[in-house]
C-alpha cells in the first residue's frame, strides 16, 4: 500500500468513530430528549423544576466542556475508574456527553412539537373514549413529527460535526488523525477531512428531504 494509501485507511479508520459516536449518540438521545420534554411538561413542578434546570445548564455551557467534566469528574471526586481505561473508557465518557448534551436539545424540539398541537384535538379524542397514550400515539406523534423533522434535521448534521470535539480527550477522531500529518508537511489529509464529512452531510440531507416530502400528505 502506498503513502498516500496509508493515510487514507487511517483517514477512514478515524471517520469510523466520528460515525460510531454519531449512531450512539441519535440511538440514545432521541428516546431521552423525549422523556425530559416529558418532565419538563409534567404538571408534578419539582420534576419540571428540575428537568428544566438540567436542560438549562447543558444548554448554556459548551459541549466540549461537558466532555471534559464526565470524562475526568468521576475520578477527580473519587469514584474511581467510573467509564473503565484506556480508550475505551474516553470513548464511553464523550458518549455519554454527547447523549445528555443532545438529549436537551431534542427535548426543547420535542416540546415545542407537541405544544403546537392544537389542544382540541386532544379533546376530540377524549370525547371518543381514547387514552391519553392512544391520542398521543395515533393522533398527535405524526404531526409532531412533521413539525419538528426541519429543526431535528439541524441539529443532527450539527452532531456530526460536533463529534470532532471528543478530540479534546484524545480520541482518534478524524481530525486528529489528519492533523498527525500537518506535522510531516502534509496538508492535504487536513483538507480531505471535509471531504468526509460533506458526503455525510449530503446524505443526511437527501435522507430528511426525502422524509419530508414522504410527509407531506400529513399538513401540520
């Protein structure tokens, strides 16, 4: 295999992470954003105090910070190894981080979805003899989705560049890698980067323009 070939399977090898944090990250994140809007919806107010708190200092503080105080908190407080060793351990600390970071950021879309729900439809379907859970699956969780899908959109190509940031903890992410050679003279692994993460990017975009238009027949 040549230099240059070289550089690219490790290019590729380092994007492999950005994409495997990326998947962790969505996997995780939606389901909790929407159990957080939830609590922050709650009529119990200490859960919506405190939900609301929470989403209020992770969304005021930057992720990268973030990574920083659950990667090396545990072990400052003396909790002990918390997220293991090695870099499996770094790579588990900046999931974590980015779970609960985008898991706010859901919860506010999420919330402003199902607030913007008319409330008579809700009424309609008490007045039918459904259940809170029946209306909320069958009448209002498509049109929320049709109203929240633009900005999920936004935040998910947000993501994928944001997982650059678990650099910060030496996580061979693709950026680091390339920057190895920067050092060599070599610029072009640097510049290549972007390359990688234009196709993703393109591809999510065709992904949710598609999804879009599959919803269309759905006006919200």
């Amino acid at each position: 295999m040549t230099d240059k070939g070289i550089i690219i399977s490790r290019l590729l090898e380092g994007f492999a992470l950005n994409v495997q944090l990326f998947a962790l990250t969505l996997l995780f994140s939606l389901p909790l954003g929407l159990l957080i809007a939830f609590g922050t919806m709650s009529r119990l107010k200490p859960l919506s105090w405190m939900t609301a708190g929470l989403v209020w200092v992770i969304r005021g503080t930057p992720l990268m910070l973030q990574v920083l105080v659950i990667y090396f908190a545990p072990g400052l407080l003396g909790w002990g190894p918390l997220w293991g060793s090695g870099s499996g351990a770094r790579f588990t600390a900046a999931t974590a981080a980015f779970v609960l970071n985008y898991a706010c950021y859901f919860s506010e879309i999420y919330r402003g979805g199902i607030q913007g729900i008319p409330k008579g439809q809700t009424e309609a379907g008490q007045v039918l003899g459904m259940t809170r859970s029946q209306i909320f699956l069958k009448v209002t969780l498509l049109q929320v989705i049709k109203r929240i899908l633009p900005a999920m959109g936004n935040e998910v190509m947000t993501l994928v560049k944001d997982t650059s940031l678990a650099r910060i903890i030496s996580i061979k992410e693709i950026i680091m890698m390339a920057q190895e050679y920067t050092s060599k003279g070599l610029i072009w692994p640097l510049f290549s980067t972007g390359v990688f993460f234009l196709v993703f990017i393109g591809a999510l975009t065709l992904l949710f323009g598609w999804l879009e238009k599959r919803l269309d027949y759905f006006r919200a």
